[in-house]
C-alpha cells in the first residue's frame, strides 16, 4: 500500500499482465475446492447450520410474507433480530439470497459463503495485478487465503468468514485509494469496511485494526510523510463517510442491545481462555497433525483431553477446529525460508504486511505471550472471548505473503541463499517434523499423527517440483502457464488437507429437520398441537431440549414460538428469568433459575409453555419434577413429547395491579403472597390511570406478526391487557389509535392500562424510535451538570 506521493508506489501494470487468465484459473480451482457443499452431497455443518441458516430462513420467510424480520418470536420468546450481529439482516450475500427465493436451500446457502470468499480472492488478484506481481503469485495468494487456515477449518462461523471476505475486499479497494488519491476507491472501500464492521465480531475488529495500521504504515513510510498524509485525506473521508453511513446506525443498535444482554464484555482471564496453544503453529506446515478432521476421539492437540493428560490442565477452551494454520505448503514453505530465513519479508514495499502479520500472531496466541496484555487494552477487545480468532486475519496475511514471495521466485529476484541459510532452512522442517512426531509419541498417538506426516513429505515433494516447473515456465515467459502449474498445485494440496473433514461438511441429510418441507414427525407433531390448542387468546410455546445440536434454532424454520434457542447473544433479563443459555444440545444445557426451578413453575406456565420436546425423559433433565407434572404425549424418532395443561393464554385481561419489586422476585424467585396472573398484574410502577372495579371481559388476538401484535379487548370496566411476550423497551403501545405507556409487567412481559369499554391495542417493535431515546438519554446522562 502506498500514497501518491511515495516514489516507491508499484509501477504502473503492464497491459500484458493477463487478468482475465488468472481470474479464469482462480474461479476454476475455487469450483473445484468448493464442488463437495456445491453440489449438495455435503453441507456446511455445525454453527452453519445449528444457527446461521435457520436465521436466513426466517428472513427470507418474513420478506416474502410482508413482515419485518427486526423481530423473532420464534427464539427465546422474542429477541431484536435488527440488533443481532448474526441475523444476516445486514449481510449483502444472505440479504440477497433471502430476497430472491423464500426457501433458501443448503447449497444456497453454503455458495454464499463460499462466493464471499471468492470475493476476497479475487480482490488479492486485483492487488497483485495493481502491483504488477507475478500472476502465479497472485494464484497462490487467492487459493490460500480462500481455502487456508481459518477460512478453511472454520468456514461453518459464518459471520467471520464474510467479515474475512470484505476484508480482502476492502484492502484492495483501499490500496488504490490511496495510490490513486482517489475518493471514488475511498467510499467503496468505505462503504465494504462498514458491511465488515457490520458483522460485529472479533474478525471485524482485528480487520479494522489492520486496515488502519497499514494505513499509517503507508503514511510514515513514504518519502514526504506530511504530502502523503494530505494526498490521503480525500480518500480516507470519502471511506470515512461511506462506513459511516453504512454502519452507524447497526452498531449503535447492537451496542445499546449489548448493555441489556447476557455478555457485554469478557475480562482479559476469561478471553486467555480462547487463547492459541504455540503447539498449533505446527499445523502450518503438518495439516491435521493433531487429528482435528475427525472423528473427535482421534483428536489430541490442544486443549484435549489427552493432550492434558500428559502435559496437565490447560484452562483452554477452543473447538478442535479453531487451532488450523495450515494454508498450503507453497505460501507457508516461502514464508519459512525465503521470507524470514533469507529476510525478504522486510523488503520496503511488503514490510508493513510482515509487521501486521507478526502483531496479529501475537494476538492469537493471547496469553502465551506477554503482548497480549497491551492488545487486550485495545478499544473493543473486551467484548470479544477468543484470541484465536485471529487466525482468519492471520491466514490473509500470510496468503498475500506467501503469494509474494512466489513472484519473488518466479522472476528471479529472491536472494540466492547462503550456506548458512540453507542450513538454518533445513533446520527448521526437520525440527517440526521431529518435534511433531515427539508431540505425538509422547501423548501417545503417533498412529494418528503418521498420516499426515506422510502426507506432509509427499505434499513437499510435489511443491518442490511444481515451483521447479513453475519457475522455468515463467523464465520462458509462459506466466499463464506457471500459474496453471501452481494453482493444480495448490488445489491438490488444499483439496487433501484442508478438504472437507467432520468440522466443514456433513451430509446433507443429516439436516433435513432444517428444512421447510421437512416431514419429521417431531415437527409435523409440534405443528399440529399447536394448531390444535389456538384460540382467540391463545398462541402456545413450545420447547427444543437435548435433542441435537442444530435443532434449537429450528423453530425459526417452521415458525414455532420457542422458549428457547441457539443464540451467544440473548437478553440478558431472559437469560437470568429463565437460565436460557446459548445451546441446549445436551440435557445439562437445560438450566434453570430461581424464578423458573423447573417445567412445573409459575413462570413456564405464564410463558405459554405448553409442549415440551426433548431428546431424552424430561426427568433427566428436570429433576424437580413429580409425576402428573406433565404429560407425555408422543415418542418419536428424535423426541419425548410432553404437555404442560397448565399454560396461560398469551393475553389476559386482568383487573387489578399490583407493585412489586422485580429486582427482588428474580433474585429469589418468590412471587408476592396470593399472586394470580389471571386476576392481577405486578407491575414496578403503577401508572395514573387506576382500573375499575372488576367486571366480565376478554381480549382477543387479531393479528399476530413479527413487529405488531394488535388484540381486541373488551373491558366493560376497563383494567390492564397483559401480552405474554418479552419485555423490551423498543416496543411501543397504542390503544384505539393513540400513545399509551408501556409498562413492563411480572417481571418479564408487557401491559397496558385500558379505559372502559371495546378498544384496539396495538404493540409495535419501533427499534430505530427506542434508539434515538437511547442515545438522546445517554448523551443527557453524560452531560457535565451545571455548576452553582
């Protein structure tokens, strides 16, 4: 990256540099490497699945329903969808997808992520062809950053992968920016960087971090800093004006929503737990060294708990997936040898990469080194829980490296080495090898380690070759074909190693409750149940419990109002009513609160729980209960299915209210003395306008949508509605039309105070309205007060 005004800028590119070839040949091997999710065998499995595609199917769903999807009632009984960093609401591929087809499948599903990636790489070939690198380096870089490392082992974090995407993307368009001078290049890279901010997860925030250094990096290095700093000014406002309008307003959304959630920051000892082992670099040059393809019990890297059996606890808490460095051999060998041994990752013109390369691996090792401790300090780090994240960035940094470094060879201006330097490059693959096969010897899995240690050896000599083959073509000036010769290359070596594996890709069957045309009969039963016990006031939950990973989400599939969900991110007033936590895949998951101690409580009955479907006998799961608690209804294939008679309407016209103190009640899980939720509303505050005497009425649901619930009441002495939906103060009431107060009632619900008579209430999820009273209310509390 360079200004306009650093003598040092990349040349002009010559006309001969065969852009459409490269992009031809890069789209080919990404076919390749992508064919197993794209031809519908297999599919992106676990969080994939288990969360981020029941969400597109929700808003898909929504969108062609003429609903809004800003709100969900079919997860935790209610959640703010527009504040959710992963409901893809603001996600350009999925917003697309969901708005052309109301039935998103799994290969489209798992082709948009796959594309973005494709972005990405495509956008490295634009830097390499603005730079006028070789064309086989930028293959080398593209297929690494799209198949390697994180991007590859961890494709099924969705939101990551696209942050990833719009990363490379935004690196490309901002390095013509900047070289340019060019306002135009500055707003797009803009406007890419805020869709990237937008994902709101660590991946993002390191991104940022990176961009703005290089930026900098561009800055001081060139010849006249002052000049560069001004010819950079037009383009970095231009970017600062389209992030801003891109952003702004999302952010501020899931920032106010984070005040109020279950998690609004992680302390430095919590987020050294998701720190990466130094054990895992090995996977840069050994791929699956440490069994992490599967199945699960052949793992024994770090943490694991054979690994912890040998070496002692860790206090690690990282997926086995999470540690992969591996990218091909090709980058990672240059990277090794003539990048660090021979010292041409400090050449002036790729320096500023190595640098952010460096500082990054330091961040992903977390609190293995003491660098940590100040990249904690950076603003942002604390909301996020693993270091290791980084290793997405990371992967990035060292595809562009690596891709570098291959045009370095390829036209003759690597250092030849020393005798020293071969040596000390000899060195260090025997000393991974060796040191691999210690590892595995000593924690006693040499048997799994064998293969890809053989693999490993046979990948080297064909890379040896390749580059040897490679480097000749290029001499004779056949460039396309040097590039042909290595993109096989890599596929081969991506397509092994970092093939589909137990963490990226299952069959696509094993999801079929997913589906909206499912015939599961857990699903098909559930459905008709709750059909079955509708009434005028009457739109009973249901539970997902124990049953398999990706079913808690499911219920955003089929439209089924759920008490519980698959979500890292929930209210936090829900998540302490009701012990909601982020998975309920195993019976143990299922946990339970003062307030809510089991299925037989006050609280599960005024939720509206009525079905319960679990994976094994509720008993196991809630222990508390006696028999005639519940009743079993069904045995299916993947569930106990239970109902809870005793469950509320969702609406209730009660008479009377109470005060109470909710702080209290949740923290001891005691309601008042005589509390009955039919006849009397508790309310924190009481408002002005008292209730009559009691008197016969009724409220009826009219229309029930995502971000309106309108009822119908009849009050002949009036009273309060209580709406058995979450309380949140983003939602707003009408009765007849006109501006009513909202009041928060038992502790997690909604009512309102009617008059007399027939009315129309009307509750309306109104996010962008309670965002501007957050922040108005925010800026008033910060306000100096006034002296005297």
């Amino acid at each position: 990256m360079a200004t306009p005004e650093d003598p040092n800028q990349p040349p002009e590119t010559s006309t001969r540099w065969p852009m459409a070839g490269v992009v031809a040949i890069v789209c080919a091997a990404w076919l390749c490497l992508s064919w197993p999710w794209l031809s519908g065998a297999l599919t992106i499995p676990w969080d994939a699945k288990a969360h981020f595609y029941p969400q597109l199917q929700f808003l898909a769903s929504s969108w062609h329903q003429g609903l809004s999807p800003f709100w969900t009632p079919y997860v935790f009984s209610g959640s703010p969808q527009v504040a959710d960093p992963q409901s893809l609401i603001f996600s350009p591929p999925y917003a697309l997808a969901a708005a052309l087809d109301p039935d998103p499948g799994f290969r489209l599903f798992d082709g948009a992520a796959l594309g973005t990636l494709l972005a990405g790489a495509l956008a490295i070939v634009v830097l390499f062809r603005d730079r006028d690198w070789h064309p086989a380096g930028a293959v080398v870089a593209a297929l690494a950053f799209a198949f390697g490392a994180a991007a590859a082992w961890r494709i099924q974090h969705i939101g990551q992968v696209l942050s990833l995407g719009y990363f490379a993307v935004t690196l490309a368009l901002l390095a013509r920016a900047l070289e340019r001078g060019s306002a135009g290049y500055g707003f797009a890279a803009g406007v890419v960087a805020g869709f990237m901010v937008l994902g709101r997860d660590q991946v993002a925030l390191i991104g940022v971090y990176v961009l703005a250094g290089l930026v900098a990096a561009a800055i001081l290095m060139a010849r006249r800093p002052w000049h560069a700093f001004r010819a950079s000014l037009k383009p970095l406002l231009a970017g600062a004006l389209g992030g801003v309008l891109i952003a702004t307003v999302p952010i501020l959304l899931t920032l106010f929503m984070a005040q109020e959630s279950n998690r609004p920051v992680i302390d430095f000892v919590e987020a050294g737990k998701g720190s990466l082992h130094p054990a895992a670099l090995l996977t840069g040059l050994v791929a699956n060294l440490y069994g992490a393809a599967g199945p699960l019990a052949n793992f024994w890297g770090a943490p694991s708990p054979a690994w912890e059996a040998r070496f002692g606890p860790l206090q690690l808490f990282l997926a086995r997936n999470m540690s992969q460095l591996y990218l091909g051999l090709l980058p990672m060998g240059l990277v090794l040898t003539v990048g660090l041994v021979r010292g041409a990752l400090f050449r002036r013109e790729i320096v500023a990469l190595t640098i952010a390369a460096a500082i990054v691996l330091v961040f992903a090792l977390g609190r293995y080194t003491p660098g940590f401790r100040l990249l904690f300090a950076l603003p942002g780090i604390d909301f996020y829980r693993r270091p290791a994240d980084a290793l997405f960035i990371l992967g990035a940094l060292l595809a562009i490296l690596g891709g570098y470094l291959t045009h370095l060879i390829l036209t003759g201006q690597a250092l030849r080495p020393r005798r020293w330097q071969r040596a000390v490059e000899a060195l260090i693959f025997a000393g991974a090898f060796a040191l691999s096969l210690w590892l595995a010897w000593t924690v006693g899995r040499v048997h799994v380690a064998a293969v890809p240690l053989v693999t490993a050896l046979l990948c080297g000599i064909l890379v040896m070759g390749a580059l040897v083959a490679a480097r000749g073509l290029a001499q004779r000036g056949s460039a396309l074909a040097a590039a042909i010769v290595l993109a096989g290359t890599m596929t081969v070596d991506l397509s092994v190693n970092n093939g589909p594996s137990e963490s990226t890709a299952l069959p696509s069957a094993m999801f079929d409750v997913l589906r909206k045309d499912t015939a599961n009969e857990t699903i098909a039963l559930l459905k008709r149940e709750t059909a079955r016990t509708a009434a005028p006031d009457r739109r009973d939950r249901i539970e997902l419990a124990a049953i398999d990973f990706h079913w808690p989400n499911a219920s955003l599939v089929h439209q089924l109002d759920n008490t519980l969900g698959y979500n890292p991110l929930r209210l936090g007033l829900y998540t302490m009513a009701t012990g909601a936590e982020d998975q309920v895949a195993l019976p143990d998951q299922r946990r339970f609160t003062p307030l809510m101690p089991g299925y037989r409580s006050l609280l599960a009955d005024m939720l509206g729980l009525r079905f319960i479907a679990t994976g094994v006998p509720i008993e196991q799961i809630d222990k508390t209960l006696r028999p005639g608690d519940l009743r079993q209804i069904a045995r299916t294939r993947d569930a106990y299915v239970y109902e809870n008679p005793r469950a509320l309407p969702r609406v209730l016209l009660v008479p009377e209210a109470r005060q109470a103190d909710f702080d209290d009640i949740l923290k001891t899980g005691r309601w008042p003395e005589g509390f009955d939720p039919g006849r009397t509303v508790l309310l924190d505050r009481i408002p002005s306008q008292p209730a009559g005497p009691a008197a016969a009425g009724s409220v009826a649901i009219r229309d029930y949508g995502t971000t309106e619930v309108t009822l119908a009441v009849d009050a002949p002495a009036g009273g309060y509605v209580v709406l058995n939906d979450v309380w949140h103060p983003w939602w707003q009431v009408e009765v007849d039309g006109r501006p009513a107060e909202m009041l928060r009632a038992n502790v997690l619900f909604r009512a309102v105070a009617v008059p007399p008579g027939r009315s129309t209430v009307r509750f309306m999820f109104r996010p962008l309205e309670g965002l501007w009273r957050d922040v108005t209310a925010e800026l008033e509390r910060r306000r100096p007060a006034p002296k005297g």
